[in-house]
C-alpha cells in the first residue's frame, strides 16, 4: 500500500496539481488521495478558496456516505461555472450537447448530474471529473480509462457509455439515467436483506463481471455503492471502471501500487499485487456477507486496519450473525473470500450459474434440487480439518487392531503423538514393522492390518 506517512506530502500534492509529477507518482498519489481524507482536504484547499468549499460542503448535506444526493438541495450552491449558459431557463447550463437539469450526486473524483438529450429525446447522467482533480494528468487519464473500459463492456448489467468528451475541460462522460438507488443505499434503508434477494442481486452482478472479464477486464472496485439498482424491475447494474484495468496491462506488475475501497478489497490487491479476475470474485463474496450481515466483514478504524484483516483475518461466520443464511450459502461465500485466488471459483460465470441455480432451489426447493457443486461444498469437511480426520480414523482403526492382538499398551506408546499436534500418515509410528519378529510369528494378523491401513488410505483418498 501506498502508506499515509510517505504520501501525505503537502509539496506533493501541489505538484500533482500542477502536474509536475512523473505518470508513475501520479498514479500512485491519486490511489492515495482516494482513502486518505488528510490529503482530500488539502487537496481542496489548493485547488479553490475557503468560501468555495464552504458552499460545496452546504450544497452536498444530503449527500450520504455513498456520494448520492437528494434532490432537494440547490444545485446552485455547487461551483459549476465549467458549464456553459443554456438558452431553457429551467435549465442550469450545458455541457457540450447535453443540457443540466441539477445534481445527482458527488464523489471523490467526480459530479454526477442529471441531463437531457435532445437528439434523442432522453434523461442521461453525466458524469464530470471534479474540477479540483481536472488539472492532474493521472487523474484524466483514470476517467478516460474508465470511460474506455466501460464502452467495451456491452451487457444488460453494466451501465452503458452514450457519449465521451475527453477533450472538454472538465472532462465528462454520459451514461443512462437510471432512476432508483444504489445497492449501499438500500442496505443502508432497509438492513440485511432477504437470502432470495442477495442470491438474485449475487447473480446478477457476477453476470455483469463475466461480461467484462470476457473483454479482459478487471474491475478492482465492486462494492455495493458501485451496484445500482434500477427502481420498479430491481435490475442490478454495475457502474465506475474507474479502477478498472485491461487485465495484461503492464501497470499490473508494480508493486506497492493500490487502488480500491478498503472494505471489499482481496488480499491480493491489499497487498499491491498484480491481480486477475478472481480479485472481482473476492470482492463480490465480500458484497455478499454485507448484504447478509448488515455490515462489511472487515472493520477497524484505520484503512491500514481494515487492509491488515483482510489479509490476515477469517471472518465471523455468517450463521452467527444471521441464521436464516443456509449452511452452503455460508460456505459458497466463504470460498469466494478464500485469501488465496486459487481456492476460489474460476470464474465469474461459474458463479453466475451457481448462484442462479441456488436461487430456483430457494424458490422451489421440492422441485429444483440444490446445485451439485453447491451441496458438495457442505458435504465436504472443511479443507484445514482433511489431514486430522484422515489421521484421526487411522489411529482409531490401528488401535482396534492392536486391542485384538493383544497390544494395547505398546500402541498407545508407538502410535499417539504428543499432545498439540495433528497426527498424519507420516507421523504415524507403523504398529506392524516389516523387520519385526512378530510379523513372522503372526503372519495372518500382519497381513489384516496391512488391509485394513490401505481401505482406510483408499477411503480417505475418495472423500477427500
């Protein structure tokens, strides 16, 4: 991670601004700036005066957590003199073809207002790199990476691009209109929602990952404020490629580099590895628990904190917390957070189709059977418990055999290892030695346990 202590760097944020920065630093920087609240507001107060922000800061009280505003305050608060006059009085301006109705909402890098397209008779959003990151070259090269990224994805769950004007100052971008709410702004509504729910939210969203890692993309920032959730037909909606990267981007491979929301980051990316697909799949499993517990997994109350758990803590289990969450929800959310990539799912669509399966198994539960890859996951004992399990039914079966043989005691000196430790097949002592007397004079018995250790080793090889 790009720490707080060597970031917060005042004459380096001024630098940034005046865009004096290598592209590397910049790109750095700007990751930093994103979570680091100290910098956002020196960053303000370089970029425009006191009073300005002041007005900001009234115009955007309601404004929640997530960046979206209601509509009830007045757009004429916010600093918008990018816009160019509009000859509709009911209008607030223009930018390039589109006419501004008012604000939907602000974020860290950009101003979400809503537009009318004249040409073709329609509500837009249009999205605007805030003015005090529009001097930094890093930060207009993001939102057109984000714009381009986006465009490429061409999917009923992904937020389409209408337009790009990357040359306009701010620069700006035009997507649909969709009336509703974002996935955090319900959460934050309504609390934990219903399994039915998050299974089909859950799909959906991987539907929409499938589609852009299908183009090589990853999109590196899924969390339920860049889920939208269209009003009347609950269609989800993936938004903000800001992060995204095309997956054999050479950026990939610099170290220390981290972009991201804290919260619903995979190990991986905390760490400022190069990341694949399955970072995306880490984060949805990290999505879904919320969804289900009402809050993110990974708290604490620094971003180093919450970076620390996420690479080193287990989550709480989520029956804990809310038991109408079935045993293999549990489970499949818990392999989509598995802290290695390889021990998740391979893909999105796997995932996809797994999740829609389970959702027809809720609905009709007497009727569509839970997925076979689902139901195995509860099947199987949990990976780290395989080797004792293993080890634990050989020492119980040894010991019968010894108990008829007469050898008892000396199985319980040979076989039992020290207190604290697991026993394996290595570290198993043999009862039955192949240079022992005893397995000359009993040649029958000899040949029994030898059976029954290797039925128990085929066993063990078939379950696990």
């Amino acid at each position: 991670m790009v720490a707080h202590s060597s970031q917060c760097d005042q004459a380096q944020l001024q630098r940034l601004l005046e865009d004096q920065l290598p592209e590397t630093v910049q790109t750095e920087v700007a990751a930093h700036i994103e979570t680091c609240s100290v910098c956002q507001c020196r960053l303000e107060s370089f970029a425009a005066t006191a009073d300005v922000w002041h007005e900001m800061r009234e115009a955007l009280s309601d404004v929640d957590d997530d960046g979206f505003a209601s509509h009830s305050h007045s757009i004429h608060s916010v600093p918008l003199d990018f816009l160019s006059p509009s000859d509709n009085p009911a209008m607030v301006g223009r930018i390039g073809e589109f006419e501004i109705l008012e604000l939907i909402g602000s974020g860290g890098m950009g101003i979400v207002l809503k537009g009318y397209d004249h040409e073709l008779n329609r509500y837009v959003a249009v999205k605007v790199l805030h003015p005090h990151c529009a001097t930094s070259a890093g930060a207009r090269r993001r939102f057109a990476r984000e714009a381009q990224a986006a465009a490429a994805v061409v999917h009923q769950h992904v937020v389409a691009i209408h337009a790009v004007g990357a040359h306009h100052h701010p620069p700006y971008l035009v997507m649909p209109f969709v009336p509703g709410e974002s996935l955090q702004q319900r959460l934050t509504r309504l609390g934990p929602l219903e399994v039915v729910d998050v299974l089909r939210i859950g799909q959906q969203v991987a539907e929409g990952l499938a589609a852009a890692h299908a183009q090589g993309l990853v999109h590196r920032d899924i969390k339920p404020a860049n889920i939208l959730l269209e009003r009347n037909v609950d269609r989800v909606l993936l938004t903000d490629f800001g992060l995204a990267r095309a997956a054999d981007d050479a950026s990939l491979t610099q170290s220390g580099v981290i972009a991201g929301t804290p919260q619903f980051m995979s190990p991986e990316q905390a760490r400022g590895e190069n990341v694949d697909h399955r970072t995306d799949l880490f984060s949805l499993g990290t999505v879904l628990y919320t969804l289900l517990a009402g809050h993110s997994p990974f708290r604490a109350e620094t971003a180093m904190g919450v970076l620390r758990r996420v690479c080193d803590d287990s989550p709480r289990p989520l029956r804990e917390l809310n038991p109408s969450v079935p045993d293999w929800l549990e489970r499949f959310i818990a392999r989509l957070q598995a802290k290695s990539a390889a021990d998740r799912f391979d893909s999105a669509l796997e995932v996809a189709e797994l999740l829609k399966g389970s959702l027809a198994h809720i609905q009709q539960p007497t009727v569509v059977p839970l997925p076979d890859a689902v139901a195995r996951l509860v099947r199987r004992p949990l990976k780290s418990n395989r080797l004792v399990l293993w080890g634990g039914a050989s020492v119980v079966a040894l010991g019968v055999w010894a108990a008829g043989l007469g050898l008892w005691p000396e199985f319980l000196r040979t076989s039992i290892p020290p207190a604290g430790l697991n026993p394996s097949p290595s570290s198993i002592p043999p009862v039955v030695s192949p240079d022992s007397d005893w397995n000359d004079s009993h040649p029958q018995e000899a040949q029994a346990v030898r059976k029954a250790i290797e039925r128990l080793e085929g066993e063990a090889s078939d379950q696990f």
